[in-house]
C-alpha cells in the first residue's frame, strides 16, 4: 500500500494544473503549468461513491446531520473545479452521487429472536433524508442502486470470529451483539461505469473526478482515458492502491486533511 503522505504521486489535474500533490506544492516556474493547460474550456463531471464518502465524512467531520453531510459532499465536489488558489477552472457539468436506498429488510436478531424493521431504524431514516436533500441541491443527479432484501444475512463480526477460533471466545458466550447484517449494494459501480463509458464516448466533458478509494472502476477509469477524458480521483486522503494510482490522470483531494477538519471545527466552537 502506498502511504498517505506520498499517495498523491505526481499526476496534476486540470483544473490544478502544477499540483504535485493534493493541497501540496506547485511546480517552479510557468512552463508546466501552461503545458497541462487545455485550449478549450473544461467541462467537469463529478461522481460521488456516496458510501466511501460518508465513511471518510464520519473520520473527517464527525456525526453530521443529513443535510449537514449533503451540502459538504455538494461542496467538496464544487471544490474541484477551482485551482489551489481558488480560482474557477472549469465549468460543471453535473454532480452524479451514486447510493442504495436503506434496506427494506424485516426479520429477527439471530439469537434472542428480536423483531426487526430495518426501514423504521434511525440509520434509514437518515439515509433517506440525506438523499432527499441531495435532490434539490443545484446539479446533482442521484444514481441509485438496491440492496436485495432476499440477500439479507446475519455474519458473525470479524474480531468475534477471531476470538472463538483462538479459543478466547466460546461459542455459548455469544450474544445477538456479536453479529451483523450483511447488506450489500447492487447496481451502484454498473451504473457509475456506464456513465463514466456514456460520458465518454458523447464527449460530452473532458474532465471526470471520481470521489472514491474502490478500485472496482479501474476498467471505466482506463475507457475513459483512452478517449481523451483527463481522469481524477479524489480518495479523500484516504490510501489508494499502487494499482489504482496507475490507471488515473491525476489525485487530488481538496477536502482538510483528517485531523485538520476536527482541530478547524473546534476552533470555530471557540
């Protein structure tokens, strides 16, 4: 795995021409800077794996309020189409946000038999909200996916599992704490690279950013650069693979690096 400080590489974006590093330092002197220059105006899309983003949102921000959570991903992507200064560089195209509605799911806990309405919990009801704010917010086109109910499946969590096989666990100890539901969205990266293919093909943008750490889009990633498309991954800071670094153009994350987001909203609090 690459490490998070050397992650970035050294593949500029468009819209950051120079930048060797995601909020890092630019390149001495002009001449690169004008070399990565596009004549023509660049026409960005920016794809949003809404799963990965709210897992690195929790680390970055903390507990957030759907709308809270809705307009920060809303600006993180505005964010790429500005330079390191700030200054506009590309013109929007739209902003695809790619999620599954919560499951639909009712069943029992596996050991104390516990009704359960998955639809009625807390987490979908945020989950719903959050995807209603996201509707109304300026460009933003919601691309969803589902979670097949008849796929719902109690698992043991990792560390249980750990400890009944090197004996630290005992199998009559466990409680319905001890599992997890095994919920899994389908249709989410079929439908991300179809409009990564789609986007390509009708030139209709020459810019694409992808706001993801999966390495699942490597194929539309490697379509989409051979017709032309300037591909960027924004990984949030998070560690990417030396394989997934290979197939893009260029890294760049313009959200506060983790750890810089919690100090900013103390201080804010102050």
């Amino acid at each position: 795995m690459i490490k998070p400080s050397s992650a970035p590489g050294s593949k500029p974006s468009l819209t950051d021409s120079g930048i060797a590093e995601p909020r890092g330092n630019s390149f001495s002197g002009g001449c690169a800077v004008d070399l990565l220059r596009h004549v023509t105006p660049v026409v960005t899309a920016v794809m949003v794996d809404a799963e990965f983003f709210l897992k690195r949102a929790r680390r970055l921000f903390g507990t957030t309020s759907p709308r809270d959570a809705a307009e920060k991903l809303h600006k993180l992507a505005l964010d790429h189409l500005n330079d390191a200064k700030g200054r506009r560089t590309a013109r929007l195209y739209r902003i695809f946000v790619y999620d599954a509605p919560p499951a639909a799911w009712k069943g029992h806990t596996p050991l104390g038999k516990k009704s359960l309405d998955l639809a009625q919990s807390p987490t979908a009801q945020w989950r719903h909200e959050f995807h209603e704010v996201l509707r109304g917010l300026r460009k933003v086109a919601l691309r969803m996916g589902e979670i097949p109910t008849s796929q719902v499946r109690w698992q043991l969590k990792f560390e249980v599992l750990k400890g009944l096989t090197n004996g630290k666990r005992r199998w009559e100890d466990l409680t319905d704490d001890d599992f997890r539901l095994d919920l899994r969205q389908k249709g989410v990266d079929m439908r991300l690279g179809l409009d990564i293919a789609s986007l390509a093909y009708k030139q209709q943008v020459n810019q694409i950013v992808l706001i993801s750490g999966d390495a699942d889009f490597v194929p539309a990633a490697k379509l989409a650069r051979r017709e032309g498309i300037d591909f960027i991954l924004d990984p949030m800071w998070a560690t990417i693979r030396p394989d997934l670094y290979e197939h893009i153009d260029g890294l760049r994350s313009v959200c506060p690096r983790p750890g810089q987001a919690r100090s900013g909203a103390a201080e804010e609090a102050k």
